[in-house]
C-alpha cells in the first residue's frame, strides 16, 4: 500500500517540491515533474559489501531481478555500484507498476535456473572490462577487502554459486529496511513493492587504509598521476571539487600545457564521507612538471586566508554560479531528487544549508581534510615532492615461520606455517596470514592463489617447488575452507615447468657458432680471411710464376688481386 505525506519540501537545489512517503514499508519520493515517469529502486547494496569469494555476487542477484522484465537497455535497467544498485524504469504509469512489481518479486524469490546462464553473460560482460587508475587507488587504499574489491575480477563467478547461498544474500540486502524509490510523478494507482522485511545494512567504513600513514604515493602507469582523498559529506565537498577542478585546467592544460584533460571528481560513498578524486593524464617527458602541481594543489587551497593559491571568495563566488545555473535547467530536479533519494539510502542527514551559502573559509578546511588522507599513483621514477609524503605500505603482514621449500632451478623460497605463508623473492618477503586472509583462488591442477586482506596475492605452482605436493597440502589445512574459490581449469600448456626442466634454445651450428663469432669480430675476421685466400691462391700463382710453368706476371698478378678484392667483396656481402 502506498502512503504519502501531505508535506513536501524544497528540493536540495531549491527546486520542485520533494513529496515523501512509502509505499510497502519503503521509504518513497517523488516530485511533479513534466515528461514520462521515471522510477528507480534503489537497494543499499554493492559490490564493496561483498567478500573475494563471494566477489560478483550482487552483480549476479541484479541481473536475475531483472530476468524476463522487458528488453534490457530498452526503456528499463539496472546498475551495481559501489555501495548501490540501481533499478530504473521509464515509461506510462502502468509501465512503472509492472517493472517495479516485476523485479521486486524476482528480488524475493530469485529465478535461480536462469543463473548459470547469467553467469555466462556476466563472464561475456567482464571480458570488456578493463582496469581503471580509480581501481587501482582503491585496492591500493582498501587490500582486497569492501571499496578495494572494484578492481578485482568477479572470482566468486567463477562457478555458478549455490543457490540457496544467493537466495540468503539477497534476502539480506533486497529488504523494505534496506530500499528507496523515487519517482519523477505521484505514485501511480497499484503500486505495489513485494520486498521481504529487513533492516537497513550501513556501508563499510570509507576511512581505513591498509596503505600505513598519509599521505602516500605509490607507483603506476607512465602518462598518469592521480590522487583519492576521504572527504565528509556536505556542500564544502563538491565546493572544493569545483575549484579543485578550475585550477588544475589552469595550471596543468593552460599555463604548463603538460596534460589534456585534468579532473577532479566527487562522489558519495557512505551517509558521512565521499571520494575527492584528483586525476591527469601527462604528456611524455615532462611528467614531473604536472605531478608536483597536482599533489600539492590542496595544500595551496587549504592554505590560511590571502595565501598564495588558497581558495577565495571569488573561488567560491563561482562554485555559487554554477549552482544556481544548475538549478535552472530543466531537469535540475532529477540530481535533486537522486541526491536526496542517496541521502536517505545512506541515512545522511541532509545539509540544511543551501549550496549558495557555503563559505571560502569552509572549502579551505575542507582542503586541508582531504590533504591529509591523500593517497597518489604517480609514474614510475617519480619520488615524494613534500617532506610529509612517503611510499605507501605495499605489504603489511608479518612473516611466518615454518616449513622452508625451494623454488626449481631459482634462488626463490617458501615458507608454511599454520599461521600462514611466507615467500622471498629478491630479497624481499611477502605475507598472506590465517587471521588476514580475503581468499584462496585454486584450481585443480595445484594452483593457489593467496590474496592477503591487504591486497597481497601469492602464487603457489607446485611444479615449480620442491615437494609441490607437500606444499599445496600445507596451504590447504592453513586457510579456512570458506575462503576458497574455485577457478576454471587449465590447459597442459599453461601449467609452469622448472628452470631446470624447461626446454632451452635449440643449439646452434657450427655455421652459426661461426657467423656470430665472425660479426663480434669483423676486423679480425677479415684479416684471417685475406690471409687464408693469399695462401690458397697467391702461393700456387707465385710457385707457377717463378717456375715458368705458369702464366706470364702480366696475367697472373691481376689475377691475384681479382682474387682477393672477390674475397672482400664476398665478406662484406655476407657480413
């Protein structure tokens, strides 16, 4: 049944009245706006609530919901994210009651003999799928645990997962507690939303870091530098991102034309904190001179009041501007109404202030918020640029002791310990313990793949081990069975063999030995050459000469000459 208040409020943007109500036990807005209607279910549910072994799983449950509703991509959809996923509709009023009544009911009783086919779709899906610089901050910040997941494959995909294990999953996220609607219209006659009772599931914690202190850096891809804060919610925020933005275009594309298109982006990720995302390309050779700017750009705009380079009135005067030019456009009223649909998802409380009223002294407190939690990917050979930066932590796991096996034909070692796994190589250790373990990737010819919660990952080939059997063995009664994933099996040709055992170059022949002797040597070469075709040729010529029973010098000495100009004519043919 469907309830609306008789109340309404501003939208966030000072634009059309926002209604609220429910509708089923779930929390409904909605305002009047012109055109077709247009409804999103939206559950607080995403890919950063799930484990590595259950990694792809919510991606999964929104492709079942939406099994056998419409044509995909048509006038419907439906999106996972981050902390969210996203059912939408646009269309008639009954067009609105069918999709919604559609996937909510799919939602509580999943069409679980579709999943193995959706699984393959999935897997078609992510083969287009390519890494990003926002992945790779994020697993650096967050190891393979919650927000660090978005850069890992959907392992738990890798088999069809048990469907009553789906089943509970969804039940525990696609509940009344946990989802909001909103619709561009009043609530059309019929609405009805058969979602299971449930309470709402808070986000993880966007603050933690596996990285050690910040701010750090970290090193990435040549042509690109980028830099992620934690920021709190509220209009300083997309202040902050709106003049972050101005002054590296100023800076990086027009004063030093070292780079084509600088961003800065936010975007909220719990109901008290956002990413602040600082991001650029960088042209060839002069990598250096974009990425000092862009790392201490928000040191320059938290600087105190008439600094060099902090924020200003008229900084802020603009991030006004743009505001109030935002709210007049004609569909202003559809972020008004997705951010306060956010805010009531992520259970933020709402700013009461508008965003023509934050302040320059509030955006550069924001600026030093977000110095202080930075943490960067700059291009190889590229060190600190501030005294307070330092390299971020790349392991963080302490070594065990146990068990030592060597590596085949490699100075390479392994250690087992029921407390973990241990593996030196040049010199350096690294770490996947019990108690921190995020999952075991195997497959059924031995592998192992041990990913440590901070994002440390470890492979096992037994072929290529001392006692790889023994080894495998020991990795499988230290790590808890529910953290293995199994993977697809591997072709004969992709399993690893030994340095000593893999087959060499072929040998070369005595032509070739020679041929490669001769080009290190050139000089020398010719020299032996001339020599031995003098021999051959000039002694028997000279022999017939002074005997008489030769050609006459006048024919033989050219012909001796001919013969040696051929021999260095042919050496330098064939060299």
């Amino acid at each position: 049944m469907t309830a609306v208040d008789a109340a309404a409020t501003p939208g966030p943007g000072g634009t059309r009245p926002v209604h609220r109500g429910e509708v089923d036990g779930v929390p409904l807005l909605w305002c009047d706006a012109p055109g077709p209607l247009r409804a999103h279910l939206m559950l607080r549910a995403g890919w950063a609530d799930e484990t590595l072994p259950t990694r792809g799983w919510t991606h999964l449950v929104e492709h079942l919901a939406l099994a056998g509703v419409g044509r995909p991509g048509e006038h419907s959809n439906g999106r996972t994210g981050t902390t969210v996923t996203d059912f939408h509709v646009e269309g008639g009023p009954d067009d609105v009651v069918a999709f919604l009544g559609a996937v909510t009911r799919n939602l509580s009783d999943l069409p679980v003999a579709r999943l193995r086919d959706e699984v393959g779709v999935l897997h078609a899906e992510q083969a287009r799928r390519g890494g990003s610089t926002m992945d790779r901050l994020l697993s650096w910040r967050y190891g393979a645990t919650d927000y660090g997941l978005g850069g890992m494959d959907e392992v738990g995909l890798s088999t069809p997962p048990p469907a009553d294990a789906l089943r509970h999953w969804a039940a525990r996220r696609a509940a009344r507690g946990n989802a909001v609607v909103w619709l561009s219209g009043p609530p059309p006659a019929g609405l009805r939303l058969h979602l299971a009772d449930g309470e709402h599931v808070a986000p993880p914690d966007p603050n933690r870091c596996v990285a050690g202190a910040l701010p750090a850096w970290f090193t990435d891809h040549d042509d690109l530098a980028a830099a992620l804060a934690v920021v709190p919610r509220g209009w300083a925020s997309p202040a902050l991102r709106h003049v972050a933005q101005a002054r590296l275009v100023d800076r990086l594309r027009v004063d030093l034309a070292v780079a084509y298109s600088p961003v800065a982006d936010y975007s909220p990720v719990s109901g008290g904190e956002g990413w602040l995302l600082l991001h650029t390309d960088l042209v060839g050779g002069r990598q250096s001179e974009g990425v000092g700017p862009l790392l201490r750009l928000l040191d320059e705009l938290g600087g105190d009041e008439g600094a060099p380079g902090a924020v200003t009135d008229a900084d802020v005067a603009g991030f006004h501007d743009a505001a109030r030019r935002q709210a007049a456009e004609p569909y202003a009223w559809a972020s008004d109404l997705a951010r306060a649909s956010w805010d009531t998802l992520l259970r933020h409380v709402g700013d009461t202030a508008a965003p023509t009223d934050v302040t320059a002294a509030e955006v550069r407190a924001r600026a030093r918020e977000a110095a202080a939690s930075l943490l960067a990917a700059v291009p190889r050979g590229l060190g600190t640029y501030r005294g307070r930066w330092v390299p971020a932590l790349a392991t963080t796991a302490d070594p065990v002791q146990g068990t030592v096996r060597r590596a085949l034909g490699t100075t390479e070692t392994v250690v087992t310990s029921p407390d973990g796994v241990s593996r030196t190589t040049e010199g350096t250790t690294w770490t996947v313990r019990r108690d921190a373990v995020a999952g075991v990737l195997h497959r059924p010819d031995g592998q192992r793949v041990l990913v440590g919660a901070d994002g440390v990952q470890l492979l096992v080939e037994p072929t290529v081990w001392e006692d790889g059997a023994g080894l495998v063995r020991d990795v499988d009664r230290t790590f808890p069975a529910d953290r293995f994933v199994a993977m697809a099996p591997r072709a004969p040709g992709q399993v690893p063999v030994p340095l000593s055992t893999a087959p060499g170059p072929p040998r070369p022949t005595r032509t070739e030995v020679l041929d490669r002797w001769v080009l290190r040597h050139r000089r020398l070469a010719l020299v032996l050459w001339l020599l031995l075709v003098m021999l051959v040729l000039g002694g028997p010529a000279a022999f017939l000469v002074v005997g008489g029973g030769g050609p006459p010098p006048t024919v033989a000495v050219p012909l001796f000459w001919g013969a040696v100009y051929g021999a260095i004519w042919s050496f330098r043919r064939r060299y």
